[in-house]
C-alpha cells in the first residue's frame, strides 16, 4: 500500500513539475511566417485555367488547451491573383483566405513536431475578368497540415509548415456554369513564432 501511494504520490509530482514547465511557456504562440502558394491548379472547364504562384505574408495565433492539444487561427491579407486560360491572362481577383486548424503537438525533446486539420473559409473580391465571364464569390474546405517549431531562445521558435488547402469556385460565362476551378494550394512557410 505504502509503495502504491509513493508512486502516485511520485507520478504526481512528475506531472506537476511537466505542468509547470508547459505553463511557463504560457499557452498563446503566434508566428510570422513567409508563406510560397503554390496552386494545383485542377480545371474542369473548357478554359485552361491556372492562377500564378506566389510568395506571401502570413500570421497565425495558436492557443494551447494542452501541452499536445492547441487550436490555431492563420491569417493574411487579400492576396492578388493572376488567372490565365492557357498562356494567355485574362483578369484577376483578390482571394482571402483564413484557416482555422486544431493540432497535435507531439511531446518531444528539442524539436516540436505537430500535425493539425482543420476548415478554411476563402472569400474571393475585386474580381476583374472578360464581360460575362463570373467566379462564386465563396469557398469552405478542409485543410491538412504539418510542420515544426525549433527552439532557438527562450520562448522563441523558429518554424517550418506545410499546410494543403482545399480552395475551389464555379465559373460561369453569361450565367451559365462552365465547370469548377479547383486552386486547392500547397502553401509552404517559413518564420518565427513567440510563445508567451
């Protein structure tokens, strides 16, 4: 009975001191990163139709529920897009595109790896293209992602993250659907996250 109450009383004092030290992080982290678009690019109409790659600047804010269990928010600006039909471009939209994910932090030494999935909402505006020819306005899909947090200082990480994003839209020309345009990107970034 004594050796059983030692170990709990032990196994409690591990996982205090395991607490105390993921509290000392504090449970918010936010990064900035450098983020490379890249677009798949899938077309279903008759048009040929491909956006262009890009760089582009990305937030993101994380909350930790648990030192595995945290919930993050990616954030950017409205990113200008090219669309061209084949060689030849014919106009372009702005694209937003915030992401929520919920991830798993695994628990290792040094090196944090994680793994999230999580839903997108892309509310595309300021869409210039040929008199007639229209995109819907709005997109929801899944979003898959891994990456890493290295520490470099105290509560000072630098980050490595990839993240598949399911972005698709209907295009129409004069009112009638053409078929769907499926950007669907893989967005690779790069930056530095503060955890406090």
């Amino acid at each position: 009975m004594k050796k059983t109450l030692l170990a709990a009383a032990l196994c409690a004092m591990v996982s205090a001191s395991a607490f105390a030290q993921t509290a000392t992080e504090g449970p918010w982290l936010v990064r900035a990163r450098a983020v490379y678009l890249q677009s798949s690019n899938g077309d279903s109409t008759p048009l040929s139709l491909s956006i262009n790659d890009k760089w582009l600047p990305e937030v993101d804010i994380s909350y930790f529920f648990t030192p595995q269990i945290a919930a993050e928010l990616v954030l950017t600006v409205p990113q200008k897009q090219t669309l061209s039909a084949g060689s030849t471009e014919i106009g372009s939209f702005k694209h937003l595109p915030p992401t929520l994910t919920l991830q798993y932090h695994f628990n290792t030494a040094g090196f944090k790896p994680y793994v999230g999935a999580g839903l997108n909402y892309t509310r595309i505006s300021a869409v210039n293209l040929p008199a007639g020819v229209d995109v819907d306005r709005s997109s929801f899909g899944p979003a898959l992602q891994a990456g890493v947090d290295i520490p470099l200082s105290k509560n000072l990480y630098l980050n490595f993250d990839v993240k598949k994003v399911y972005i698709r839209t209907d295009v129409s020309a004069s009112g009638a659907k053409l078929g769907t345009f499926k950007i669907d990107p893989v967005l690779y970034g790069v930056g530095l996250g503060w955890r406090f």
